[in-house]
C-alpha cells in the first residue's frame, strides 16, 4: 500500500515534466542560447549571425503564436470535418503549422517595430533583440500553459519519427505528382525569400556603419543638449562640455579624442589659417555596437583673446602624430572668447 502511495506522489511530481512539451520546450531554450551570441559585435554580418538571426526572428514568434491559437493535434486522415470545425478544436496539421510560423513571424515584425517606435525605444540592436526573445519567451510560457490543459488525446505532440511522417504526409500525399511537386516547389521559395528577407535583417549593410560625434551641455534639470556652449571665458576659469560619443560601426570600437585649442586667423577669402595651437586633454574609450558614450571635459584655454576655437577630434583608433582635421574621422568645435588678465594689460600700457 505504502508502494502504491510512494509511486502516485512521484507520478504527481514527474508528471509535469513528463507532460512539457518537447517542441516548445526546445524553443524557449533555442532561443534563449541564440540570444548571448547574438549580442556579441564580433559576430554581426557573419555566417553565424544569419543562422542564429533567422530563425529567431522569422520562425519563433510565429511557431509560439501558432502554438498558443493551436494546441491541439491536426485533423484525423480519415476525418471528414471541414475547416472551420478543424480550426474549432484548435487542431492543425504540422505542414499548416510550419507554414503559419513563418507567415505569423513575418507580420509580427513590423508590428514589433511600431510598438517600439511608440514606446519611445530607439532601434538598437539590445532593444529589437530584448524585444524579440522576451516576447517569443512569454507566448511560449502562455502556449506551454494552453498545451498542458487541452486533454491528452487531443494535445499536439512531437517526437521525431512522429513529426517526420505527418511533415512527409503534408508534403507528399497528394492526389497527383503535379501537386506534389508544386507543394514542394512552393517550400522552396518560401524558404528561399525567408532567408534573403532575415539576412537583410540580421546583417546591415556597409552604408548603415559610421560614429557620431556630438558635443553637449547640461540644463539646470540634468537634460543634455547641443546648445548654449560656453562663449566667454575670464583668465584662469573653466568651464565643462560634453563629449558624446555614437557606435553605429555595428562592431566594438576603440575610440579616440583629442580635445586642442587653436588660434585662427580668417583670411580674405573666407578660409581659416591657424596661426597657434595647443593640446588640451586626450580621452581613449572602447564603445561597444549599438552604445554610446560620454565624459566632461573641463574647457581651461591656455590662450587669451578672440578667434580661438576648442576642436574634438574623433579617431576610431590611435591618432595620427598630428592630428588634424582633415585626418579626423569626425570632428566638432565651438568658439572662445578668452579676457586678457588686467595685470598683462597694466604692463604692456606701461
């Protein structure tokens, strides 16, 4: 009797897991693992991006959508339902199953990019890949919860001898070759459009790579802004800007600015001589794909008078010996205006 009671208790307890289905249970471990090398810039662009991008992007919302509308297994072969009883039971058949996936991803995609777009999210490559795998991830547990409570008889399963047959039987039981063949070409070519569609997705083009360079002051509330510089400036006083710094390289990059002041001289034709310069300060910082990066820099001009301009110069990378810029990657300046210490002016009257 003890027996009895000991085997019930682990049966309760084993039940559950026995019972976890095989296919979603893959999925939410799949798509969890991708999403580590994923974020990784090393890999952007490559091989290994597009297999792990694609089906987490165009496969797994939608077969986790699919599951939490369709529980049930397909349809029994010698069943004459129509279907819309077939949809009724919440059953379908595992071709009809794969082919929704697709389709369901497909349209959830531009939807996720508005609800970004109105959440106020920027597109960056932590907030469109921490949306995909949370959402996937959460109908998943939704369609775990849904395929745990429709009856057994009824619930959609997957082994492999199993899945592989009902895929051959949607694949290959037609009434003709003719149909068999278009069934098959018709796989092809949704395989093949899914596949240039998410490599476009998951490995930006040249074009879409490049730094930005901003220089910003902070409000009285904490907001940064690009306005309102510091303009003048008495002898030995300092005052701070900030230097921002944009990766959209689609990899880490090691960034380099050099901060100089310079004297310019503005010649008839409207070009600019500088006539003296000076460095200030020199800031390195490794920024990875996606992020951004910003430090104060406290402006103290080693120079007095007009015409005096603070440049930034970013370089991805070591500076050259003599940075300029025109050897600059990008560059930012504001002008200055320096007093001249009245013990200076006393003398040089004198």
């Amino acid at each position: 009797m003890s027996h009895g009671a000991n085997d019930s208790w682990w049966a309760k307890l084993a039940r559950p897991v026995l019972e976890l289905p095989l296919d979603l249970a893959f999925l939410g471990t799949a798509v969890a693992l991708a999403a580590f090398p994923l974020y990784q810039s090393e890999i952007h662009g490559t091989p290994l991006a597009a297999a792990l991008g694609l089906p987490v992007a165009l496969f797994a919302p939608g077969y986790a959508v699919v599951s939490l509308l369709f529980p049930g297994n397909g349809p029994s072969r010698r069943s004459a339902r129509s279907l819309p009883n077939r949809l009724r039971r919440g059953g379908i058949t595992v071709g009809e199953r794969l082919a929704l996936s697709f389709g369901v991803s497909l349209s959830l995609l531009p939807l996720f990019g508005l609800a970004l777009s109105l959440a106020g999210f920027s597109f960056t490559l932590f907030t469109v890949l921490f949306g995909l795998v949370s959402l996937t991830l959460g109908v998943t547990v939704l369609a775990v919860i849904r395929r745990l409570t429709t009856h057994a008889d009824d619930r959609f399963s997957v082994s492999i001898r199993g899945g592989a047959s009902r895929l051959h039987s949607s694949l290959f039981d037609a009434e003709t070759g003719a149909d068999v063949a278009l069934n098959i070409v018709l796989a092809l070519s949704v395989v093949v459009a899914l596949s240039a569609v998410g490599y476009a997705f998951v490995a930006p083009q040249d074009g879409e790579q490049f730094s930005q360079l901003s220089l910003l002051t902070q409000t009285d509330d904490g907001e940064f802004v690009a306005e309102n510089y510091p303009e003048s400036f008495t002898p030995g006083e300092t005052q701070p800007v900030y230097v921002s710094v944009a990766n959209h390289e689609e990899e880490r990059v090691e960034y380099t600015v050099v901060a100089e002041l310079q004297r310019v001289e503005q010649r008839p034709d409207g070009s600019a001589r500088i006539v003296e310069e000076e460095g200030l300060e020199r800031f390195d910082q490794r920024v990875p794909a996606g992020e951004s990066w910003r430090t104060q820099h406290d402006i103290a001009p080693t120079m007095a008078g007009d015409n005096l301009r603070v440049v930034y110069l970013l370089y991805t990378g070591d500076p050259p010996t003599d940075p300029t810029i025109e050897n600059a990657d990008e560059h930012a300046y504001i002008w200055i205006t320096v007093g001249v210490n009245e013990t200076e002016t006393t003398t040089e009257a004198e």
